[in-house]
C-alpha cells in the first residue's frame, strides 16, 4: 500500500471488496460508524472526528432565535448571502486553493490569520486538508473520502467516517501528513503527540481558535445589527456547514457520467462544472481536477470565480506573494480556434 491509501483510518465496512469493487455501505452501517468515530468516551482520538458536528449542535440555538424570535425578509437575504456566497467563497480561498493545494502563498503570517478567519470558523483545517489529497489521488475510486457512487449520505457523513487520519501511521509516515498541514499555521501535534491524540492539529489549538473565533465574529456582528445580525450570521454557517458535505456528490455527478462536451473537459474522473457553486464561490469542480494548484478554476468568461478575485486583489494589495493561474495553459489546451 501506497502512503496515500492508508493515511486515512479505513471505516469499519472497509473501502472495497475483495474484487476491488466500490464498498457501498448501508444506512445502518454508516450511522454505526458515525457514533463510534465521536464516542470520545471510548477513544480520545476521536475527538477530531466528532468535533465537526459539536460545532453544529452549538450551532443549533443561533437557528433557534433567527427562526422564532428575529425572523425578517431582510435577514433572511443576510442570511442566504452569507451562507451561498461568503461561506461558500471562503471554504474555496482558504480550504481549498491555500490549504489543501497551495496555489498562492501569502507575504507573511499575518494575512494568512487574516484570511483564515475572515469568517465564522467550522471545519477543522485538518479534516479538509489530508482527506481532500486523497481525493484527488483516489477521485471516483475506492478509498476517495466523498465518493459519489456511494451515495449522498455516503458523503453527507464523510467528514466523521472517512476523513479523519489513520491512528497507526510511523513516524516517518506521519511527518508526510504533518508537511500537509505544515504552511497553514495551525499547531501541530509532534510524532508522541500524534499516538496520544491520534491527528496532526493539537486539540488545545483548534478549541481554542474555535472559541476565540466565535467570540470575535459574535460580537462584530452584535455591534453591527444586534442579537438579530449575530444569530442570523451563525445560522447561516451552520447552514453552509451541513450543506458543503453534499457538494462533492453534486459536483461528481450524482455518481454519474454527467460531463458535457464544451464544459467539462476532464473525463478522468466525474467532476462537473456547476454553474450554481462556480458563480457563488469559484467551484468550477471540472477545471479544479483539470488543475488543481491553480489559483483561479474559473477559465471561461462566464465562469466567474469569486475566490480568484479575492487572491489576485489580495496580490495587488501586497498581502499574497504568488499565485498560480493555469487560465493560459488551459486556453491554449482545450479551447483552440
């Protein structure tokens, strides 16, 4: 086995069969899976798992009082902006583009916390980063996290039952997962630290930049338009929370061959161009696995990417030092007159 097939811990139904075939589990089987992966009272190292889905149940009072006590047409126009565009453009600039590819590189540490916490904090970097190499080592194939021929909730679940790092890793094993992680400032457990709490992200570190998040944006948008503004703002996370675990079954077809000629150019996998999720956050998914380290996926004129409008402004500002930009190669490659 390659380091890419077992950095990831293998859920209890396994991946694929005996043939090599796609492991379709369940509903029953993925639900096991799913409260044994956040019993942290069986195993501490679950605590990375379970943690995504904590910040959803503390989520759950801000949707309370948005719903029953500060509801209006305008925050609910708030609450959709923020939730389909902000959240969705920021999951894009800083999980995906920097964290997990690296397409551009910052001046210093401090745009890069600038851009990390440009907004309400939820997935632990760590959960998005490792798994989402495997991915794009594995799209489409047994052993990728969000496999879409597995189903939705397959991937609805994903980021507890698939996307945490195996706890067994050697040490020079896990220093490949430890360099993943390594430019996104998060702290990072050493190789002793890792076999106690089984992840790279300390558990002290990621609690408390959640919290201390939370405390900032909570009271910004507090000064801003009151309790209202503030629980609108964290619902709306929530919101965008829950609904990104679909994108990858979405945006990989359904499970199906979904390409169409003009517009999906890479058929090595089952990807799509969205026009929904490309125009709102810069996830034109095709061109992304066409070139996943470059900063802008948005290739066409139509295709808006609001993610590389973000980076390549931060560029002329001084705040990122360099970016890649595949628009050219990409031109030249597949649309010749």
């Amino acid at each position: 086995m390659t380091f890419i097939d077992k950095v990831l811990k293998m859920p209890s139904y396994g991946w694929e069969d005996l043939d090599g075939a796609l492991i379709v589990p369940s509903k029953k089987q993925l639900f096991r899976e799913f409260f044994s992966r956040i019993n942290v009272f069986k195993n501490r190292k679950n605590w990375i798992s379970g943690i995504s889905w904590l910040m959803v149940l503390c989520m759950l009072p801000f949707f309370y009082f948005f719903i029953f006590h500060f509801f209006s047409l305008g925050l609910l126009a708030f609450f959709l902006v923020y939730a389909m565009v902000i959240m969705s453009t920021h999951g894009t600039i800083w999980f995906h583009r920097y964290s997990t590819h690296r397409s551009y590189t910052f001046t210093n540490s401090f745009w890069r916390f600038i851009t990390q916490n440009l907004v309400i904090k939820t997935f632990p970097e760590e959960i998005y980063v490792i798994s989402h190499h495997v991915h794009h080592a594995k799209s489409d194939e047994p052993g990728d996290p969000y496999n879409a021929q597995a189903g939705l909730l397959y991937c609805m679940m994903s980021d507890v039952n698939h996307q945490s790092i195996a706890d067994g890793l050697t040490e020079a094993e896990y220093k490949k997962a430890y360099n993943y992680m390594r430019h996104t400032g998060v702290q990072l457990n050493n190789y002793k630290q890792y076999q106690k709490w089984g992840s790279v992200a300390t558990p002290w570190y990621t609690i408390a930049h959640w919290l201390l998040n939370w405390a900032f944006w909570y009271a910004a948008f507090f000064f801003i338009g009151g309790h209202g503004l503030a629980c609108t703002a964290f619902s709306a996370a929530m919101f965008w929370f829950v609904l990104v675990r679909a994108f990858n079954y979405t945006g990989h077809g359904k499970g199906k061959e979904s390409h169409k000629d003009g517009i999906d150019y890479d058929r090595s996998n089952l990807s799509i161009n969205q026009t929904r999720p490309g125009t709102f956050s810069g996830e034109w998914h095709n061109n992304h696995h066409l070139y996943p380290e470059s900063a802008r996926a948005g290739f066409l004129p139509y295709q808006l990417d609001l993610a590389w409008v973000y980076i390549y402004c931060m560029y002329k500002l001084g705040a990122v030092a360099t970016y890649r930009d595949d628009k050219k190669e990409f031109l030249a490659k597949y649309r010749k007159q």
